[in-house]
C-alpha cells in the first residue's frame, strides 16, 4: 500500500522577518537555485508514495502550482484554508477533503492508507536514508497510534519541542513531552537523552479521525460538519479545495501536538539519523550557508579591507549572506546603517563586539543581532582570524548604507 504524502504549507516566516510582512515565506525563499517547499516535493518522488495533498492559503496557490509543474508532479490535492488555525484543524481538514468523495470510495481505499505529515520549511538531507526509516516503521501503524519524527539535539535549543522514550519490543515509546523549555533546561534534557520533536509524523487516516474524536472532539466535529454541508468549493479539474470562512473560523486555533499527540497513551517515535533542520532562525541558515560556502566562492566577490576582507556568498530577495575575514588585531569602524539589520555567526576565532552602549566577547557558534540604526563594531585584538557569517536583511544592502563614527583606518567622516 502507497503512503499518502500531507504537506503544510501555510507559513508566513515571522520568526525570519519580524519587521515586514511583505517578505518571502520561509518555504519559498530562493536559497541559491532551490527552495524548501521544492525540497519537500522532492523528497517525496519515490515509487512507494501516492500522490500529495498540500494544506495552504490561497496567498501561495500561485507558488505551490509552479513547482508542482516545476517538478512534473500531474496529481495532487490542495486545501486552502481562509485563515490560520494552526496545524492541528490543518492536518485533519487535509484527511477528511481526501476520504471524501461522493461514492465514498476514496474512504474505502484511503482510512487505513499510511499518511506522512510534512512541514514545507525543513531541510533534511539524505532522502534515501529518511525514506529507509520510513519503510522499517510502516508494519507498526495501527489503527490508534502515531509515529513522531525524532532528532537527537546537538545543541540546546528554546525554539523546538522534546520528548523522551523508553524501548519496548523494538519501538521507542514516548514517555513525555516538553514544550520549548529554556536554555538551561534544553541543557538538562539533552543530558537525560531527550530528542527533539520535528513536527513530522507517521501514521493512518483511521488513526488520525479515531484520536482526534477521543481527544478533540469538539474540533473533529467541526471540520466534519465543513464537509458535510457542501460548505467546500472544489475545482474537480485542479483538484483544489476551498474551506468555508463561516465555518472554518468558529474552528479553535490548536497545534496537532496539543490537540491529540500530547494526550494520546499510543506515541511511539522514530529516531532519525540524517541532517535536519527547519532553517527557522538566521542563525541555522547561517550555518547552512556557511557550511556550503565553498561552492558559492567566486574571485569577483571578495572584497578586500584594511581589516581583512569580506566575501559575498549569496543575495537573495531581502537579505544578503557575507563572509567576513577580521585580521589579528584588526578592527572594523564604528557604525550604523540606515536600511538594514545584520545577523552574525561567529564560525572561528573569538570577537570582541559593540553593539550600542554594550560591549562584549563572543566565540564560535554564537550570535549577535544588530538592529537597525544600531551602532555597532567587531574588533579582534586577538592573534587569530576571526571569521563571521553576516546575513543583511532590508531595503538597501550596499555598501553605501553605512555610518563611520570611528576608524582606525582614518575612513570616519
């Protein structure tokens, strides 16, 4: 039996541009050739998956049916929701518009169908192995449990969720959930052999209807009564379902982690062992950028400074990726810029930063965000290379935008 691919893609990308509502969704955003949403389709050409239903907003109906076409992907379903209502109402809409049909045929062959639910902004590497994961956990899924992605931390984390498991019979049993702790707690969690929740999750339509009518049932009756009502439009040529906005809006805005997962006994988990990330911050796209940037190295892009250089590795809409080399013992100017913040990752060497009336020391790994406006400096009066990944995000990302107050280099005005 084929496994029915879901794909949330509903996404503004807040976390990435909290001054602009007007910038590119997480998913869509041109990261050298390639985007997330275009990963997500691709991850899920094999022969063993049927064909996608992807869960959005009529804002992205235009971008979601260019890479479709872009990927030659012919069949598919798309949900537009008229408004946010988080993943929880997302997901099961997506399950009721696919069992639905007039002869109840698509509820015959798709209940007890295996569904992967995807989130259209991560990243993760190896689709073969992730696939392989996948195919070994299939035989598991019964008519009541849930299968959660899992990644083992290799930092701590306030932005996603954990969990712990305890083996049973070969399957890892999640045992409890901790919702976005603190740093220091994230610390203790990674100690106990706490993994972090993806957001990812592995199981059938049945089991979906059946927890969502034990433990949420008020929602599960909401979205059942959109169906009911013939309160949808659907485009049977494109294949793409339009939620009513009078009924969909009464729905409760609730994550599918606080709706059932977090209340059901039957979670079990699969614990990947690939690359994976959710690019959420500037920080991981930073780090992706940076370890990728030897392919995006050209001669006409390095640019040299009298504190060392910097190197343009990528311009994309909104926001530019640099590499910056500080020198020992060399500092950049004091200054500000009109037009755009700045993100760093500090990657080698240890900096001392100016950002305001604050002056302090970073090392490898760490971040520092400087405002707009800001008056800001990176000095290194160590005897090692600094090297920072900056990410400039605004409406003017040249060299122009800058204020010198201070330079020992005799370039303040």
């Amino acid at each position: 039996m084929k496994i029915r691919p879901v794909i949330l893609c509903g996404g503004a990308g807040t976390r990435l541009w909290p001054e602009s509502k007007n910038n590119c969704a997480k998913q869509f955003i041109n990261f050298g050739g390639w985007c997330l949403f275009e990963k997500s389709l691709d991850r899920i050409k094999a022969p063993f998956f049927d064909y996608p239903i992807i869960s959005s907003n009529s804002k992205y109906l235009k971008k979601i049916k260019y890479y479709l076409k872009k990927l030659h992907i012919k069949k598919y379903k798309i949900i537009l929701e008229p408004e946010k209502k988080n993943t929880g109402p997302a997901i099961l809409s997506a399950c009721i518009a696919n069992l639905m049909d007039k002869k109840n045929i698509n509820y015959i062959n798709e209940i007890d169908k295996p569904m992967l639910i995807l989130s259209s902004d991560h990243l993760i590497e190896k689709k073969k192995l992730f696939h392989s994961f996948i195919k070994k956990n299939i035989s598991h899924l019964s008519a009541d449990n849930i299968f959660i992605f899992g990644i083992k931390p290799d930092y701590p984390s306030d932005q996603f969720g954990y969990f712990f498991t305890k083996k049973i019979n070969n399957i890892y049993k999640v045992t409890k959930f901790i919702e976005k702790p603190s740093i220091s707690k994230a610390k203790k969690i990674i100690n106990k052999k706490g993994y972090w929740n993806t957001g990812m999750f592995f199981l059938t339509s049945r089991s979906l209807i059946n927890n969502f009518a034990m433990y949420s049932p008020k929602t599960y009756n909401q979205v059942i009564q959109i169906f009911n009502k013939k309160s949808k439009t659907m485009n049977k040529k494109k294949n793409i379902f339009t939620i009513d906005r009078n009924l969909f809006k009464k729905i409760k805005s609730q994550s599918i982690d606080y709706a059932i997962i977090e209340k059901s006994p039957k979670i079990n988990a699969i614990k990947l062992k690939i690359p994976w990330s959710d690019l959420g911050s500037w920080k991981e796209i930073s780090k992706m950028f940076n370890k990728n940037k030897k392919s995006l190295y050209k001669k006409n892009n390095i640019y040299q400074r009298p504190w060392g250089k910097y190197i343009n590795l990528f311009r994309g809409e909104g926001f530019l990726v640099k590499e910056i080399y500080v020198n020992p013992k060399a500092s950049l100017s004091l200054q500000k810029h009109h037009y755009r913040s700045e993100h760093w990752l500090l990657t080698e060497g240890k900096a001392i930063i100016t950002v305001n009336k604050k002056i302090f020391t970073k090392k490898i790994n760490e971040c520092v965000v400087i405002p707009k406006g800001a008056i800001h400096r990176i000095q290194n009066p160590y005897n090692k290379l600094v090297k920072i990944i900056e990410v400039q995000l605004g409406s003017v990302l040249k060299e122009s935008d800058i204020v010198r107050y201070k330079d020992i280099y005799g370039r303040a005005r």
